[in-house]
C-alpha cells in the first residue's frame, strides 16, 4: 500500500485486512506522523528530501519539482528504492491511495512488473478545488509564476488519468468524485471518509456552557465560511438568549485558521464567544466531540462554484458521536445534500433559519444539560470505516475472481 503522510482512512484499510487475514506490506514517504501506523504492517519509509529547512531545502525542492514536472522523478526514485523491499515477495494485488497524484505512478510500475491488479483511492483531486494547497506542499517563488503551476496541474492530471484508464477498480470519497473520475474508469466506487465506529461513539456528556465546536482548517472564507454562525449569534445575543457565560464557540484549529477567525468576530464584535485549541490529538477527540452541543461543518461560499465534492471528515465524525450539525452555508454540494438526507441538523444559507436552530438546540441543552443527535444506529453504521472496508474487500475480491 502506497499512501503518503498520517491517514486513517488507508491505516483503517490495512487493520481491516490484516484481521481478515491479509498480508500488508505499506511503502509510505517518511512524515511526522510514523507512530502511527497499524500494528502488523511491514513498513518501508523512503527518505525523499535530504534537507529538511533553510536554504538548503528550498534549492532542493525547487530542483526535484522540476525534475518531477519533467520526468516524473518522485515516482520513479519510489519505484527504484522499493525494489529492494519487495522483491522475491509474492503480491495478489497493489493498492495506492493518493490525494493528488503520487505516488500513483509508483503503484502502477509495480502492478505492471508483477503483472498483479492495481486498485487505486483517491481522496482529493485537482479539479475539485481552485486552491493549490492540496497538492504542493510549498509555492515555487514567484519568478517561476502560475504558467509553472498550471503546467504541473495538467501533467499530472495526465499522470493520474493514465492511471486510471489501467485501474482494475477506483474507489474514491464523494458522488462528484465517482462522476468525475468514471470518465477515465467506469469501475468507479463511493467510499465516503466516515468514522472509525471502535474510537467514535455517542456518549451522554453535561456540560456547564452550550457548547458549538468547530474541528480543522480554514484555508479562507471562500472555501469554509462561518459568516452565517456569527450572524446568528450576533443576533440571539441582542436578544440576551446566548452570552459569553452561558454560550462557547470552541475553535480546534491551527494559527493561520485563528487569524482568520479572529478577524471575523472581530467584525461581529463576538470576541468574547469564542476559544482557541490546537488540533485535539485522535485518542481525545471523540470526547471532545462528545462535550459539544453542535457541531459546526463549514462548506465553501454559495456563489463560488469551484470547489466541488470536498467531504470533510469531521461530518463523519460528527455521525459516529451523533451530535446536531450546523452545516453553513447550503451550497448545494455534496456535503450539503448528506446532511439533508440524513436529516442530522440544519444545512441553511438563511441566518434566521440558523437562529431558530441555535435557539431549539440551545433550549434542549438548557433543559437537559446536553443534546443527541437523532441518527438511528443503522444509519449512523453506515458512515462507519468498517462499512467502507466491506465496499472495498468486495470490489477486489471481486475483481481477483476475474483474474
């Protein structure tokens, strides 16, 4: 398996293998995050930068980002200095999860030299977003300018879609994803992020304060806009129905998405509401989740019809604890049309519509000291990683029938 940094996604793949019995074999680029792989994973973690600051390593990405553009180098030196670890070893099948494009081309020399199928995941693509943060980890210097980005966006779609077209199947993360990627591969599949049903579930927790909780990034108000939030809490204030005393906005969160918060309650003058935490570590974020009284899922802005499919996680997750999900603004995306569907909160472009929401939620936390959310069991199963799992096994043993 070849999926790059800290994923639960893929690390739940693998545990759900190897409890059926598989043998897994993870080739990964060296990260931060290397604790945290499975137990019964063979792993091999390939050094690919040999500079890790100063000057020295933005010579050295500058000069393997060219190498890459033209000759797809990341993926080959992947493929070279795996040879040694796989070789004399017998595979049924190859498995690559990615969010952009490597290490696809990896994946598929490896199926090709061994003559095994080659399954591919993809959780994020170019297209579904105008931002390029998603895919390079750092800008190349302005001198090279957008014709260089743009160029390296249509090569590697390229890559990627070569890929594809060889896939023996493609399972990805949102209804827009499958429609999108079919084009290339009609053994297109859903598998949504979900949750991991063994760390997320509902538990009963009272707090002192109406508690709304927001968990990951925002990159700006274009792709996650929280306007509507304050909006309505601006509004039950001067009502004098939420105060700083019985109401807390939780923000989990790193520097840049505070600076951009701050600016925002600054503007609707509700500093005193909110609060700023680091990224919760995974062991603790289900009770964390648990503590609050809404849960806040953020969607980029209605006009800005660009950024497509992007499921966050934290919905998933908000399922597996079953908590009430403010969804703003109704952008009639995918993550949109979940919650509708599921029926689990509110998902409103209208600030008094996500007032009355507050207020009724907030009246529930007021009588009982806590909120549930209104998922049946069955429902909220069907979100979890397991059920993913069980997509997965099926489309490849399925697919090795074939063989």
């Amino acid at each position: 398996m070849l999926p790059p940094a800290y994923l639960p996604r893929v690390r739940y793949f693998c545990s759900y293998f190897i409890e059926k019995g598989w043998e897994v074999d993870w080739i990964v680029e060296t990260s931060d995050y290397m604790d945290y792989f499975p137990d019964g994973v063979s792993l091999l973690a390939i050094d690919y930068y040999k500079f890790k600051k100063g000057f020295s390593s933005k010579i050295e990405w500058i000069f393997k980002f060219l190498l890459n553009l033209i000759w797809d180098y990341k993926g080959r030196f992947f493929f070279k200095n795996s040879q040694h670890f796989i070789a004399n070893k017998h595979y049924d099948v190859v498995f690559c999860s990615s969010c952009f494009t490597f290490p696809l081309t990896t994946a598929a020399r490896v199926a090709k030299k061994m003559n095994i199928p080659l399954f591919v995941d993809l959780r994020d693509i170019a297209e579904q977003s105008p931002d390029d943060h998603h895919y390079l980890a750092q800008k190349p210097p302005k001198l090279l300018g957008n014709f260089i980005i743009n160029s390296y966006k249509k090569i590697n779609i390229k890559r990627r879609n070569k890929v594809l077209n060889i896939a023996n199947g493609v399972t990805t993360v949102s209804p827009w994803h499958v429609q999108t990627l079919s084009k290339n591969n009609p053994r297109t599949y859903l598998i949504y992020n979900g949750f991991d049903e063994n760390k997320f579930l509902p538990e009963n927790i009272k707090t002192e304060r109406f508690t709304i909780s927001y968990f990951g990034r925002i990159y700006n108000e274009e792709m996650r806009n929280p306007n509507l939030l304050f909006e309505a809490i601006q509004q039950l204030n001067e009502k004098k129905i939420l105060t700083p005393q019985n109401t807390a906005i939780n923000w989990f969160v790193d520097r840049d998405s505070m600076n951009i918060i701050q600016k925002i309650t600054h503007r609707y003058k509700l500093d005193d509401f909110t609060h700023y935490f680091d990224f919760i570590e995974p062991d603790k974020l289900s009770d964390e989740m648990n503590r609050s009284s809404v849960m806040l899922v953020l969607g980029n802005g209605i006009v800005n019809k660009r950024y497509f499919g992007i499921m966050t996680t934290k919905l998933f997750e908000a399922f597996g604890t079953n908590r009430p999900v403010l969804c703003i603004p109704d952008n009639s995306d995918n993550l949109s049309e979940i919650v509708k569907k599921t029926h689990c909160g509110l998902v409103s472009s209208d600030a008094n519509e996500v007032e009355k929401f507050l207020l009724a939620v907030f009246l529930e936390w007021q009588k009982k000291g806590s909120t549930a959310g209104t998922l049946s069991e069955e429902l909220r199963m069907t979100f979890s990683r397991k059920k993913g799992a069980e997509i997965l096994e099926k489309i490849v043993n399925d697919a090795l029938k074939k063989q």
